[in-house]
C-alpha cells in the first residue's frame, strides 16, 4: 500500500492525476451555511454543551477534588476536567479558590510524612498547572497563577552522580519549600524551583523560571528570573 500511494501522489499517468483531483475535491468540499439554518444549530449545541459542563463541574469534577483536600472553604470550584492527584499529602485550600482546567498534584511522601500544599483564600490556578510537593508549596492569599506553571520543592533525583545511579532520593538539604506570599501574580508557563519564596505584590512574567527569592512588590522576568522593576504597594488591588 505505501508503494500505490506514493505512485498515485508521484505518478504523471493521467489516472494517478484524476485520482490527486479526485481526492483533493473530497477533501476540500463544503457546504453553504444560511444562518437561518445553522443559528439555531449553534444555539443548541452551545445549550447542551452549557448544560453538560454545569453538570460535570458541580456533580463529578468538583465533589472529587474536595474528596482529595484535607480541608476546604467555602466556594471552592474547580473547571469541567478531573484533577489529577497522585500520592498521599494534604491538599488544604481555603475560601473562594478556583482550580480551573486539568491541573497535576504529586505529593512525594517518601521524603515526608505528610507534604502539603496550601492554597490561600482568593486565590485562582488556571489550566495545566503542575505541582511536585515534597514538603510544602504554600500559596497565599489573592493570588493569580496562569496557566501550565510548575512548581516542585524536590527534583526527584539527587544532583550527586553517584546518588543517581545508586537510586537514592534527594539529599535533605536538595528539599526545600516553596512559599507564596498574598498578592502574586504567576505568569502562564513560569517555573519554581525548590527554596523559592516569592515576597508579597510580585509578579512573575510568562515563561520566566525562578530559581532564587524575588522580594516583596517586584517584577521579574527571564531565565533566569532578573529584576525587571520594583512595583508600588499602592498598586495594589
């Protein structure tokens, strides 16, 4: 079959050349769309689709995300997907808090007893977001994290070779929390390495990767994470 196709999409023989014109006009057919006709299509299928999200959020995506927190508040919803939370650890998440789209939460209890993610009240993680909790990611008050951030207080594997081959984990001093403090803003696709404490008003912009403290009300951006400005307390919402 791979040599017929190829033949036919090569070949000058006046049949490989109806069979291209012949395929081509398959592929690009369409048909008029009169919007009195296809309005109320529209209408219906935005009306199903509205309803069969509502349903989905309010009777499966968010009953079992609050089955997974240890504790949560009042107003906590979640987008149409089912979060994915791997391992044992306390997810506690505090009032009016939205996890939107289809986030990751992996607690490590290997390095112990109970890692635990905190997510202040006020606060919104959009879609795709990826947290690794060994210890503890904290997240404060009124903060924004965009989408596809991730955030890990362990890498997972010790950065000494030997350690590696040896299958160990990460040495104590490699696990380190992550702590927000109120009022940040995360940019989508940033990443937060273990130790990182974002200080409070900051701003993280898009695609930034953070690996040292940022101080109270200060925008950084790059890879690594620089100093852009400082940002006024008075900015604040």
């Amino acid at each position: 079959m791979p040599n017929l196709y190829r033949k036919l999409a090569l070949s000058n023989h006046p049949a490989a050349r109806a069979a291209r014109r012949l395929y081509w006009g398959f592929q690009r057919f369409t048909l008029p769309a009169p919007k009195v006709v296809v309005k109320p299509m529209l209408w219906s299928f935005l009306a199903v689709r509205a309803v069969y999200y509502w349903l989905m959020r309010v009777f499966i995506c968010e009953p079992l995300f609050k089955a997974y927190c240890a504790s949560y508040g009042r107003n906590v919803h979640t987008g149409v997907y089912i979060h994915y939370i791997q391992g044992q650890g306390e997810l506690i998440v505090g009032d009016d808090v939205l996890v939107d789209g289809k986030c990751t939460f992996g607690f490590a209890a290997r390095f112990s007893d109970r890692p635990t993610l905190t997510i202040g009240d006020h606060s919104g993680i959009g879609h795709g977001c990826g947290f690794t909790v060994a210890k503890r990611i904290t997240i404060g008050r009124h903060c924004r994290i965009g989408g596809g951030v991730l955030m890990f207080d362990a890498s997972g594997h010790p950065s000494d070779p030997s350690g590696r081959l040896a299958k160990l984990p990460p040495s104590p001093d490699e696990v380190r929390p992550i702590t927000l403090e109120d009022n940040v803003w995360i940019g989508g696709r940033c990443t937060i390495f273990p130790g990182v404490t974002i200080g409070e008003g900051s701003v993280v912009s898009a695609g930034s990767v953070v690996t040292a403290d940022v101080p109270p009300y200060t925008l950084v951006a790059g890879n690594p994470a620089r100093r852009v400005r400082a940002l006024e307390p008075s900015s604040r919402p």
